[in-house]
C-alpha cells in the first residue's frame, strides 16, 4: 500500500480500525507533509483500489464538555472537557490554560470545580457536601485560554452512577502459553463494567461486587483481583491456582443481584503424573519370601513420560486382592534414587504363599484415579540363577606380559533380582577353559561370594586364554556359566609404540596440602582421591588398539622443574606426580613441566615424555553433590538427589536419611561436607504445600531444622519441596518428600469493628473462617457501649458476611450510644474455625469503632 503526491509516493500500513474507517501511517513512523495525496492499496482484488486524501495541518477546532449529567452520591462528580481537531481526535491540553465556571442554577449559588491528573475536572462533593442535589441544574463553562475555543452546557444532578452490567472478555494466558495449566500465574479476562447511564465504571471487589467461587480448592478467592493497565485497560487477574480442575468464578453485582460467570478449566501442568501402565499384565513371584520387580510407565495428561523423581513421591493407592500372597507392606515403588529398582514396583511375596496362590494388584495415582493392573502367581522360590559380567566390570580384554586385570560379576535369581547375600551352598567358581592356557595367564584373588563375585586375571606370555565361571549349587551342580576371553601380548616396542596417559592439571600444593612447606612427595600423598596423579602408560598397536603397561615396566621418571615431584610408592610400585610449589608468589601463571619416562620392553629401554600443567589457581569447589555413601566408599558410591522427611516441620538428620554430601574442587579431589558451612541453604519448588513465605531452613551440624514461622503452613500428605545448599556459588538442590500432611496451627484472631447501620455490625477477621462453623445466635460475641457506663447490647444473630473473613452481628438497636461501640470474644470450641480447624481466639480486650448516626 503507498501513498503518492506530486508523483513522489511513500509507503504506508494500516494503523487501526473504526467502523468502516481506517488510520494509516508511514511505515517508517515518519509524519505525512500537507498536500493531497492518491491512495492505492494493492492485493485485495484483481485491480487496484485507488482514492484521494488531503492531508491538512492538525488544529484545535472545538471544544466539548462530554457529559450529560453530574452524579450525586459520589465524592467527586466529573466533568468531561476535551479538545479536538478538525478530524475529531482529541487534543491535549494544559489544565492551567483553562478557565472553569460553574453556577448552580436551583439554588442560585456558584460551584467550585477542581482538577487533578487522575480525574480531571470535578466537583469536589466530599469536602462540598451542599454543592448540589438530585435534580439541580448547574451550568458549567470551560474557555481554553490558548485557542479561545469554550463549550458550556447545563447538567442535572441525577443519581450516582451503580454498576450495572459486566461484560467478559476472553481468557489471555501468559506469553508463549496456550492451555490454561494449574502452574500459571497472572491469568487474566479483559472485562467492561458500566453504571445505569452506561459509562464505563471499575469493578471494586467487595464494594460494587463480590467474587465468589464454586471450586474454592480449584481457585483461592483471595487470589481474583480487579485491576487496570497504564492504557487505563481493565481487566480480572487471577494470580495463581491451588490445582487442577473444573470451577466458576461468579461476580455478583452488589446492586441490582445480577451474576456474571467465568467457567475455568484448568489443566494439570505438564509434566504432572496422569496415567500409569506396567511393563507387564502378569507375573510370577516367589513361593516363601522373594521379590518381583515391574517397571512403570507414567506419563502426563498430555502423553508426555514422567521421569521416576517426579511420580515416586506422588500419592498412589496399592491395593491387594490377596495379602496372604503378596505383603503389602514392602510391595511398593521404590523411592531410593540410589536403588537399582527406583521408580520400579517391587512386589514381595508373604512367607505363608504357596505355589499357585494368586492375588491381583491394582496401582492407583489417587489425584486422577488413573489405575494399572498386575495379576500375581506364585511359583517357585527364589535361587540362584543367572551369572553375568557385572555392567561395573572394569576389566581389559587384552593385557601384557606381567600386566593384569579384574572381572567383576553379578548373580539374579530367576525373578531377575540381584543377589545381595550367598543362599547356603552356592558358590561361584574360575577356571580357565583349556589347561595348557595356564601358559599365558594365572588366576588370583578370587571371590567366590555370590554377591560380590571377582577374580584377577594375570598376563604371563603372549598367547589366547579363555576365563569360565561357574555358578554352582550347594550340591555342585553347574547352575549358569560365563565366559571371557583374554589377549595376553608381548611388552614389545617392534610391535607398539609407547605413550603416557594424559595427566589432568596439577594443583601447586599437592605434596603438602595443609602446610604447603613439604616439597616431597610421599606414599601417604598418593592414591584415591588425592591431588598426586599416577603416572600410566600404553602401547597401542598399528591397528590403534589399547593395552595398559604394568608400572613394573616403568623403570625411572624425572622431571624438568621442581614445580612438580614425582615418586614411587613403596608398596604398590606405582609412579605418582603432584605439584610441589611452597610459596604462592613462585607461580603466577600455569607452568608446564616435562617429564621423562624410561620403559621397559622386550627389546629394551624406551625413553618418552609427557608434559603435565601445575596450575597458578587456589583450589575450590566447582561440584557439590549429595551421595549415598560417605567419600571412602567414593568407588561403589551413588548420586543421592532426594530424601524423605515423615514431617514437614521437622529436623533432617542427613545420616539418619542416608545422604553425604561432597564437594570437587577443579582437580577432581573430593572432600566431605558439613551443610552448617553451608553459604545458602533454602527451600523452593513446594508441590502440596502452601503459606511457606515466613518459613525458615537452618543448617545445624550434618542438620537442616525446617521452622513453619507463623504455624500457617499447610502440607498434603506425600508433598515435595526443593532444598537448595550453595557453597562457593555451586548450588546442590535435593529433593524432600514429606510423607505425612500437616495443617496450619494459627488461630485466627478479631481484626476489627465497623457500623453497618444501627443493628448490624461487621467483624473482620485475620483470614477466612468456615461459614458452617458460625453459630447462628452469634454465641462468643459480645457488644457493648464503651462509655463512662458501659451499656451491653444484646445480639440475636450471626452470619457470613460478603467476605469469607467477616461477620456480620445482628444486634440491639445502638443509635442511642454515647461512647464508642466495644466487641469482645471468648474462643468457642470447634466454632467460628479456619480450614485447618483452629479456632477464633479471644478478643478480651475488644475492638471498637466510633458509630455514627
């Protein structure tokens, strides 16, 4: 679309519409010269439409006083004044540059009119209560002094405006959103309230209308506020939901009773669990005593897998046919992370079953009712029964001559469990396959323990062995077998070529960590988890093939720099280097060091190099991780991400839940960590538990003490939070299942008395109260006369107000009082209560309000 004058044509767009009208701009913001112009807009047919517009200089060509009345009633009565230009689009203008006259023609006196930014011109009618009364007539003129230009009309004073009607618009979601999940926050309807004149008025919740829900567990009532954009755009925000579900927010209008109605249905948030399978529909479990385990497939409303940390701690029902079968106790999903079978169902059989029994299980998610089947046959007992290379086996399939290596194994019985004990009798045995392999390889350290199978395997000569492992019954019997075959190679440099391994960047102070004085390396200073790193090295073949070099075959290593010391431990005959540096100032910068490695081959001795980095940087923590296992267990260790509290406010003890916590620094060395050294520790992410803003998490010694502020926090049964430590800016977050709910303790308390007229007073209490639990006759209440001779009124009635926290009094006519109005309390059992049961306290000394008649 353009716009061309004198031949010269500029590009233009649409603006907005109006009717059968529309504004059009210059795309590039600028402003349209005087002059007349021809319109063509392209694309919206088979020709081109075309037109003339003149554009003319914008001036100020009349002024307006854009209402027809003043509202009585009101603490200020508007007076509409506009500019506009010859097109009709109003003009602003400088308040000051306006004179303003105003005369009341039925009482023949003058009005004051005032003007602030927010209303405009008014009559102030609250400081001027005489000013005017329904059907006067007050002429009102405005002159702006700049243009000349003056409109004057005469008002009637009508009735003050009251809501009458409540138009809604659609439900606006927040950016990128497009369903309406229990997890948004700040949803919003655009609405357009008008008064009986039908001029747009504002929603003023509990004045002009009340906000009632039908769902309050859906949507807290407290959470629906009225409010307006810097564009002066009403509409209702919703700030946040409790859950998922159905409800209608109601607006009733406190004027003439009507009711507007907003259906919501909010959505589970994705990512919450929905529906449940199992990866099987029946099953065999062991006769006696024996385990089963299921694997679980849960996914969200919207067919989206769930991980097992975000469904273990979700309330779920097992329910079981036949307990004599299954025991219910220990039939469950597991929720350590460190177990093998987390996020599994584990179903155990009861020692009384007998094979054939059978018994059905059905796994419920109690929040959508969503259920999976598991029909249960009891068969044989449990035994050993399949042997396999562990999947933590660290073994090498080919090793030189004098080198060695370790295979691991894991035995299951026949329910695909992995034994953890050895049943009586069984064992698990090594030989080689054939004997004359006892040529190549030998056999060592053997562990013939079912739950913790292994054996070293030995180079001896070049050549091709083959290990078997059985495991046998207590009769002998070769229950399942195992074979791993072996490479024995020659040390040979004609055939390989040799190099060190990588060596990770040293920490300067690694040969005295706590005095930096010791400049030598010592056996005490290597090993796991120590800043000293052993020195390896290997022979790849031309085919770029592996194989370790024993560190026997390393016969010397010296270093270019006393940056760094090497040494050979005493016992194990490994070669170790660590950065020896005493004094800080020595290493400004990183500093590389040469090392030189004499090897021995079968041809000779092989001399290479290596260089390794000492680095110019303190040691700190860059992990922080919470375990299964304290740091001398560091190899069979586990990364432990949540823990479980039986109470919300509680003390968790880390021992007790099984949890350690490590830090890493940046050269890879582990260190135990106490959580009061802690530089953070905090709490977020609360799933099922509400009003934690006052709560408090402290860290104590290998403690974390969680405080509920105010005793107003409220937890569901099988609720989560994250606990979040944060030690040199490194943040840990664990996740805590509480497994029992908790109920807020506060009671509420008498806030405040107000006159509604001269029967009925209003209470307003600290928060909301069950409308059931008000006694009718208002028993607990008392009103009286606060003056020199304290008169009591009598009160016949109580009942909810329009607010869940007030009461509304229906007591004896107290027009006559000569003092103030004084209510009292006395705490009534299992009356006037919260959600939680807590019940109102006691107002002994009272609360009063001047009454005015």
């Amino acid at each position: 679309m353009e716009a061309a004058k004198n031949g010269s044509s500029v590009l233009v767009e649409f603006d907005k519409f109006d009717g059968n009208k529309a504004t059009v701009v210059r795309t590039n913001d600028a402003e349209f010269a005087e002059g007349d112009y021809v319109l063509t807009i392209s694309g919206l047919g088979d020709e081109d439409l075309t037109g003339e517009v003149t554009v003319e200089d914008r001036a100020v060509s009349e002024a307006v006083i854009t209402n027809e009345s003043l509202l009585d009633g009101t603490a200020k009565a508007k007076v509409g004044f506009e500019l506009k230009d010859q097109y009709g689009d109003k003009v602003e203008f400088d308040n000051n540059d306006v004179t303003v006259s105003a005369f009341n023609k039925t009482q023949n006196k003058d009005v004051t009119i005032e003007y602030n930014s927010t209303d405009g011109f008014y009559v102030d009618t609250a400081s001027d209560e005489d000013a005017f009364e329904k059907g006067d007539i007050v002429n009102v003129s405005l002159v702006d002094d700049e243009t000349g230009l003056s409109a004057s009309k005469g008002l009637e004073v009508v009735a003050g405006a009251q809501l009458d009607s409540i138009t809604l618009g659609d439900v606006q979601l927040p950016e990128d959103k497009t369903l309406l999940t229990q997890d948004l926050e700040d949803v919003t309807v655009p609405y357009t309230a008008y008064d009986q004149y039908g001029n747009e008025t504002e929603l003023v919740k509990g004045d002009n209308v009340k906000v009632i829900v039908s769902d309050e567990s859906i949507l807290n009532p407290a959470n629906v506020t009225f409010e307006k954009n810097s564009d002066g755009e009403t509409y209702i925000n919703v700030d946040s939901f409790e859950k998922a579900g159905k409800t209608n927010v109601i607006l009733l209008n406190k004027v003439t009773g009507e009711t507007t109605n907003l259906s919501l249905e909010v959505n589970e948030k994705a990512g919450v669990p929905y529906s449940v399978k199992l990866a099987e529909g029946s099953v065999d479990i062991p006769a006696n005593v024996g385990q089963k385990v299921i694997d679980l497939e849960v996914t969200d409303k919207y067919g989206n897998k769930v991980e097992p940390k975000d469904y273990v701690g979700v309330a779920h029902t097992i329910a079981i046919s036949n307990e004599d079968v299954v025991n219910k106790t220990n039939t469950k999903i597991e929720k350590d992370p460190t177990s093998e079978n987390y996020g599994k169902l584990v179903v155990e059989s009861k020692g009384t079953s007998e094979k054939g029994n059978t018994a059905r299980i059905t796994l419920t998610l109690n929040a959508t009712g969503e259920s999976a089947v598991l029909d249960v046959t009891v068969a044989e007992e449990a035994t050993p029964f399949d042997l396999t290379v562990s999947d933590d086996s660290k073994h090498a399939s080919s090793i030189v001559e004098t080198g060695s290596t370790t295979v691991d194994f894991d035995v299951f019985d026949q329910y695909n469990n992995k034994l953890s004990s050895t049943p009586s009798g069984y064992t698990v045995d090594y030989k080689l396959s054939e004997t004359d392999q006892s040529e190549f390889v030998s056999l060592s350290d053997e562990d013939n323990n079912l739950e913790s199978a292994e054996v070293t395997v030995n180079g001896l000569a070049a050549g091709s062995a083959t290990l078997v492992a059985n495991l046998k019954d207590g009769s002998g019997e070769v229950v399942d077998t195992v074979e791993v075959p072996f490479t024995v190679v020659a040390n040979s440099s004609e055939k390989f070529t040799y190099e060190v391994e990588d060596i990770p960047t040293l920490y300067k102070h690694g040969t005295d960590v706590a005095s930096k004085t010791d400049q030598t390396l010592a056996d005490g200073e290597t090993g796991d988890n120590t800043y000293a790193k052993e020195i390896k090295v290997n022979a790849v073949d031309s085919d770029g093939s592996v194989v370790s070099i024993p560190a026997s075959s390393i016969i010397n290593v010296t270093e270019s720099s006393d940056y760094v010391d090497v040494h050979k431990h005493s016992s194990n005959g490994k070669w170790y280097v660590a950065g020896s540096v005493d004094t800080d100032s020595d290493i400004t910068e990183d500093q590389t060091v040469t090392l030189t490695l004499n090897v021995q081959t079968d041809e000779g001795t092989k001399t290479i190099t290596k260089d390794v980095v000492v680095s110019a940087e303190d040691a700190e923590v860059v992990e922080f991780k919470g375990m299964d296992k304290a740091i001398a267990s560091a190899d069979t260790a586990k990364e432990k991400t949540s823990i479980t509290s039986t109470d919300y406010v509680d003390t968790i003890d880390f021992s007790d839940a099984g949890l350690y916590l490590w830090t890493v620094d940046q050269f890879g060395v582990k260190a135990n960590f106490d959580v009061t050294n802690a530089d953070v520790v905090s709490a977020t992410g609360f799933d099922g538990i509400k009003y934690t803003t006052d709560d408090t998490f402290t860290a104590g010694t290998d403690t974390v003490t969680v405080n509920d502020g105010t005793g107003d926090t409220v937890a569901e049964a099988d609720s989560n939070y994250r606990l979040t430590l944060i030690e040199n800016g490194v943040a840990l977050d664990l996740g805590v299942n509480v497994t029992k709910s908790k109920a807020e303790t506060v009671a509420p308390t008498v806030v405040s008395a107000s006159q509604v007229d001269a029967t009925h007073i209003k209470v307003t209490l600290s928060e909301n109260i069950e409308s059931s639990s008000i006694i009718a006759d208002g028993t607990g209440f008392n009103v009286e006369d606060s003056a020199t001779t304290p008169v009591n009124y009598n009160i016949s009635a109580a009942a909810a107000g329009d607010n869940s926290d007030e009461i509304i009094l229906t007591v004896e006519d107290y027009s006559g009082a000569t003092g103030d109005i004084k209510v009292k309390f006395s705490t009534q059992l299992d009356k006037y209560e919260d959600a939680a049961g807590n019940d109102t306290a006691t107002e002994s000394t009272g609360v009063t309000f001047t009454p005015s008649f």
